[in-house]
C-alpha cells in the first residue's frame, strides 16, 4: 500500500475517532447548544491586556521582565478575569467542535488542540487558586499568570482561525464575541 494513503487514512481516522469522543463528552452539555446560544454564552475579556501578557510570554523580547505581577493580575482582570477565561475556554472548545459541521477533519483536529490548551489554562489556575487558599509566597504567580494567558490566547487564535476556514460567515460574530 502506499504510505501517504495509510498515514491520510491514519489521520482522517483518528480526528473522527476524537470527534465523536468530544460529542459524548463536553463539559455542561454544550455540545447539545446552538452556535448562537454558545456565542452567547461567552463573556467579555480585556482583550488588550490578555494579549500584552500572553505576548510578553509567548514572544519573549530582549527585556523579559518587563511586567511586574501586580500588572498581569490587573490586566487579566484579577481572579474574575480568570473566572472568564476558565468559562471561555470550555465555550470555545465547544465552538471548535461545532465547526464540524462543516469541516470534520479540521474542526476535531482543532479542538483537541483546543482542549490540550485548556488543560494548561486549567492547570496554571488550580496553582494560582492552591498558592492563594495556603498562602505562598506569590513567587511563581506571574509565570501561572502567563501560562494562563497565552493558553487562553492561542485558544482565540485556533478557534478564529478555523471559523475563517470553515464558515467566515460566523467569523465576524465570533471576532465580537471574543
């Protein structure tokens, strides 16, 4: 046989496999939801300032200490802002796995990059919540605060990405939304 057919097949396969896993299991029946009430369902972020901190830690520049804590924690919005992103999160996988409809492969390969993103936004918040309930020293917030960030930021970034492949009628609505 030949070694492109099995590895397209292996893949086609897989992201199939990985689709109908997400259908059965999506956190608070969104999956069950319309684009329109998950769109909804999305709340404001400080756009502005989620991207200054994802940024500062995905694109290091010469000067890597150029944010002082006190500042992320401000510009994402303190501990309601990391409320939202956590709630956002689940929505956008949602919104991922919606765009199935319209292109299977694509939709399911993005969304599990969706959720592998969200398992590292979640991981970098249950520490920021631990250090804060056994009152630590603060010392590793601002790299929490940063792994919380840019895996919420390449979360918005995958999700419009796909929409523009896969309905960019929707994308403008979604922009918004976000």
């Amino acid at each position: 046989m030949n070694l492109p057919f099995l590895i397209a097949a292996g893949t086609t396969l897989a992201a199939t496999g990985a689709a109908l896993v997400w259908s059965l299991y999506v956190p608070g029946g969104l999956n069950k939801k319309e684009w329109d009430e998950l769109v909804a369902m999305l709340e404001p972020m400080h756009a502005g300032g989620l991207e200054l901190v994802a940024r500062d830690h995905i694109e290091p520049q010469q000067n890597q200490i150029y944010l002082e804590p006190d500042e992320m924690w401000g510009l994402l919005g303190g501990s309601e802002g990391l409320r939202r992103m956590k709630a956002n999160a689940e929505i956008m996988v949602a919104l991922a796995g919606y765009a199935s409809r319209w292109n299977m492969v694509e939709a399911a390969i993005v969304a599990e990059r969706m959720r592998q993103d969200a398992l590292l936004l979640r991981r970098a918040m249950h520490r920021i919540r631990m250090d804060a309930i056994l009152h630590r020293r603060p010392i590793r917030l601002p790299f929490y605060l940063q792994q919380a960030a840019s895996s919420y930021y390449l979360m918005q970034r995958r999700l419009l990405c796909l929409y523009e492949v896969t309905h960019a009628g929707l994308r403008p609505q979604l922009v918004a939304a976000l």
